[in-house]
C-alpha cells in the first residue's frame, strides 16, 4: 500500500518514489504558447468524441451570476461530440421548498429521512433544478430531458432509525440512456429513483452521479460544486507537500486516495471526505477519471477538459497509467522535445528514421494524449541494459515525470533479468545520482558500446546495479 508523505528533502523524496512511494504531480501551470494550447485541444476533442461525462452540478451555484456560463460550456462540451450526462444536486432547492411549506425533515450523519409528507416536497425541489437546467440548456440551443431511468430501494432502517422514503439506487437503465445520447439529447437525472411497484424514493445526488457514471462508463466524472478540489486541513503532516496547491491535491490516484482516507481521515474537511470516498467508488467501478471543481469559476470546466493544467483535483485509476510503450504516432512529439536540449548540447540530434529503428525500446510518459516525456531502455547482452534519451517537455518539469520514467525503466529492467543500467550524460549527472547511479569508468562499458563511445562529447558513464 502506497502512502501519502509529508514533502521531504528533495533527494529523499526522489529516492523513495523509486521505492513505489507516492509522487502525485502539480498539474497547475499556466497555459504555454498558444500553438501548443491549440495542438492540446485538438488532441482532446479527438480523444473524448463520444465519450461519456457525467456531471453532477451542485445546486448552491444556480444562482450563482456565473451560473448560465457554466451551462454553456457544457453545451460546447457537447456540441464537439462528448456524451454529456447531467445529475443536478438539489438539497438546497429542496431545503427552500420544505422551510416554504412549513415542513420539517431529520437529517442524521448528513442524511435526510423523508418522511411520506415530505416526499412530495422533494421531488417538487428536485424538479425546480431540472426545469432551470431545461431552461438554461434551451436558452443555448441544446435540447434536455428529464426521465425515470433509476431504480431505487428504501435505505431502510439503520440503528433503529427508518429512513422511511430515503432511498439508494439499486440499477441504473444505461441502455435506455445510451439510447438518447445517441439521439443528441442531454440526459438531466434528478434524485428521484422508482422501485419497481412505482414508489418513489428521495436519493443522494452525489451516489446517484456515480451509479450513472459506473452504468454508462463514463471517461470522466466531475463533481461541479462550490470547493476547490479536494481539500486538506492545514495542519495535517502533509500540507506542506508540493502536489498540493492552495490547500487543494491537484491530484491522486486510487491507491493514494485509499491511503489517505486510512491512513489520515481527519486531513479532510467532511466534504472532502465524502467526495473523496465516492470518487474511489466511481474508479473502482470503471470510470476513468474523477474531477472535483469549483464551479463558481469562470471556464473551469473547458480548462479541466481541454488543457492538463487542471485547477481543481483529479483523481485516477494508477500513477503509472501514464507510461506506455512509443507507437510510431509519437515520433514527431519525442523529436519536439527533444529538441530544445539538442539545441543546447545535452542531447545527441536523433532523426525520425534513427528513431523509427529504436522506437521498441522508448517508453513516453502521456497525460490524457499530451506527450510529456520519454526514456528508453536499450538492452547489451542479456543482464545490462543503457538507458538513454531520457526528456521531459520543459513546460511539464520539476512533478516528478523524469524520476517516474527513471524509476519505471529501471523496474522494468529489472524485472527482465537486467543486473545493471548504465547511461551516458554530459550535463545531467547530478540528477541521475540522486536517484541512486554512481560515477563508473568507460572501461565497465559492454564492448560493443566503448566501441561507439564518443571521445568529443566526453560524457560520463553512470551505473546503477539493479
Ligand atoms: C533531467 C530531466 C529528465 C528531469 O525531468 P523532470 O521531470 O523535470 O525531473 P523531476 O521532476 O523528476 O526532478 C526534478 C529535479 O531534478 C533536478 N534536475 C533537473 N535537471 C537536472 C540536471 N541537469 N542536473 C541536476 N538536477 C537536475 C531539478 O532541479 C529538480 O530538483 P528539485 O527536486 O530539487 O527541485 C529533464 O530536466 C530533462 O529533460 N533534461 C534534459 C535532457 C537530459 O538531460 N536528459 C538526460 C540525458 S539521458
């Protein structure tokens, strides 16, 4: 089980993420040239085309001024192909409806027991939501629709108490709802669900938007509220760890994320908590990613979708689901960034065609289709291997990409049967010795490559024995 640290000195922390400990990236930056912004858009709207998003919107930012721009990016959203699936949150439309009818309702551990009278009140709350996203999805000329697609069961009665017409969901009709997304239609959920004699249950928007993302197999869950992600408390013994921006993960895994409600539940506000619980949930049952956004801000959700410098929290399936072996396709993006540090001498040119030839042994580290960094892994006999061409796209360093590709050669070597790593560098030494390579001579080379060694560049040799 991996764990959440505390930031450590740099070279500790560069170690230990070789020894599997979590590293969970910065993803925040501000956009760089436009050209790349322009090249990473296209590459998101080729990659999400009929892909299902599930967005559940809190219901404290209806009336929010910004409010309407929001609903209109997801309309842009999607008018460019995505599958967009809409759960409205209602608790504070149904908390107005209740207190104007006179009518009071229990909430116990942040669960409300509806009672028979209350029911009709909130499912009057939950269609006052549905109807303002109705009418704001008409305004942008996208067409809703409201429907019964969830079954439902009583939560019943726990230690003693009954919850009467509070509900959980038992199935979600994705069949039916697969069918109206491929007629154009924005699918609007309220949290009313049915069992199957007709009755009718009171439902948590929030479980309901992972069941909906679970039964259609969402790409992406977001959780539209009113928090910036999810949120550490300041004094907690990671606070200070550099992957947290103004008191917000910019990111975890699912490994992290279980670590971090175990290990140290009371780091998180009970909101945090409970987002936190259920976005494992939606990962666990398959949807592949889980974002938590402040939707009070102008354009959060495009800059979430469309660029990998995400503003609020991203949670993913694993650490390592961003490392793959090169395909062809990925030559022209290596070949750019490689090129800055061809320019300045650290790295030897490589041609298309060289690289056609070596493409088996690279590896690239890619964020949602945005190549970020490469390394490769070049075999000398069976138990030494060289690592070379190690690059990070400057726009995406210091998160701990080379580290990780470090970290990830060398484990992969390993478990091929390879005793030692060596690499050649002229100017990155010092990194590479961080991470555990010492200083060797030319002459431990394998023959084959001192035969190739190039006198002029004088770089060192460096070798880690696995
Ligand atoms: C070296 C390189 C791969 C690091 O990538 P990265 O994703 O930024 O690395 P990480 O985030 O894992 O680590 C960042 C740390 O490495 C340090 N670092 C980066 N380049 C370094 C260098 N040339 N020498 C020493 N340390 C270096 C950073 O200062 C930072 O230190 P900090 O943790 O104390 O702040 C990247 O800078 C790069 O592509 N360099 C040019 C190509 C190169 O030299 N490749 C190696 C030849 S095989």
């Amino acid at each position: 089980m991996k764990k959440i640290k505390a930031k450590t000195k740099p070279k500790e922390a560069a170690l230990k993420r070789g020894a599997g400990t979590v590293t969970v990236r910065n993803r925040s930056r501000s956009l760089g040239g436009s050209i790349q912004t322009i090249r990473e858009v296209f590459g998101y709207l080729r990659r999400y085309r009929d892909q299902v998003f599930v967005i559940k919107i809190d219901d404290g930012l209806m009336g929010l001024p910004l409010f309407p721009l929001l609903i209109r990016d997801i309309v842009l959203l999607h008018q460019t192909g995505i599958r967009v699936v809409l759960v409205p949150g209602a608790k504070r439309s149904i908390d107005t409806v209740l207190q104007k009818y006179g009518t009071r309702t229990k909430t116990v551990a942040g669960v409300r027991v509806t009672t028979p009278e209350a029911m009709p009140l909130v499912k009057l709350g939950a269609s006052n939501v549905s109807n303002t996203l109705l009418s704001l999805l008409a305004e942008n000329e996208a067409h809703g629709v409201v429907g019964n697609w969830v079954r439902a069961r009583a939560l019943g009665v726990r230690d003693g108490l009954d919850y009467k017409q509070t509900g959980r969901v038992e199935k979600v009709d994705a069949v039916l709802m697969q069918g109206l997304l491929d007629d154009g239609l924005i699918p609007i959920v309220p949290n009313i669900g049915w069992n199957t004699v007709g009755r009718d249950y009171n439902l948590n928007s929030s479980e309901l938007a992972v069941a909906v993302a679970k039964a259609l197999r969402a790409t992406k869950l977001f959780f539209v509220g009113q928090e910036s992600g999810i949120a550490v408390v300041a004094d907690c013994p990671f606070a200070e760890a550099e992957e947290i921006q103004a008191g917000v993960f910019s990111n975890l895994d699912l490994e992290e994320g279980e670590a971090l409600l175990k290990d140290y539940p009371k780091a998180l506000g009970t909101n945090s908590r409970e987002l936190l619980s259920l976005a494992l949930k939606a990962l666990s049952g398959g949807v592949e990613r889980v974002h938590v956004v402040n939707g009070a801000r102008d354009g959060i959700l495009l800059q979430e979708v469309f660029s990998s410098a995400g503003q609020g929290t991203m949670l993913y399936m694993d650490d390592y689901d961003h490392i793959h072996p090169a395909q062809g396709g990925d030559i022209p993006e290596i070949l750019r960034i490689m090129q800055p540090y061809v320019d300045k001498g650290v790295l030897v040119q490589r041609d298309a065609e060289g690289l056609i030839r070596e493409l088996e042994h690279f590896t690239v580290y890619k964020v949602d289709d945005v190549l970020q960094g490469c390394g490769a892994l070049k075999p000398y006999g069976k138990s030494t291997a060289e690592l070379s061409a190690l690059v990070v796209d400057p726009s995406y360093a210091g998160r701990g990409t080379g580290a990780k590709l470090v970290t990830y050669l060398l484990q992969r070597a390993k478990k091929g049967g390879v005793k030692k790593v060596f690499l050649l560098t002229t100017q990155t030494s010092d990194f590479f010795m961080r991470l555990g390579f010492k200083e060797v001579s030319v002459s431990t080379l394998p023959p084959e490559r001192r035969q190739a060694f190039n006198l002029k560049r004088n770089s060192r040799v460096l070798a880690i024995s696995l």
